[in-house]
C-alpha cells in the first residue's frame, strides 16, 4: 500500500493554513479590542481636560 505523499502534504498543508488564519483572526481581535480600550482611554482623558480648563 503507497502512501499518496501529494494528499497527505495537502491536506497538512490545509490544517496549516486554517490554524494560521484562526491565529489571524485572534490577532485581529485582540488588536481591535485594544484599539478600543485605547480609544475610550483617549475619550476619558480627553473629557478630563476640557473639565480642567473651564
């Protein structure tokens, strides 16, 4: 019995390719959470600023 050597690199190569884009996908969100914190850090900040002037 050969092994089809072609099917087996596919197919890895498919499982390789879906855990890369999961890891995009977590990256992605992690960095648009963060970009929302720092945001709203901003927003906060902001606010604290206009208050000290007046």
């Amino acid at each position: 019995m050969a092994m089809d050597f072609h099917a087996i690199a596919a197919t890895t190569s498919r499982q390789h390719f879906g855990m890369l884009n999961q890891l995009l996908a977590d990256a992605f969100t992690a960095l648009t959470f963060c970009n929302a914190e720092i945001a709203d850090a901003g927003e906060i900040t902001g606010q604290r600023q206009l208050r000290n002037k007046m």
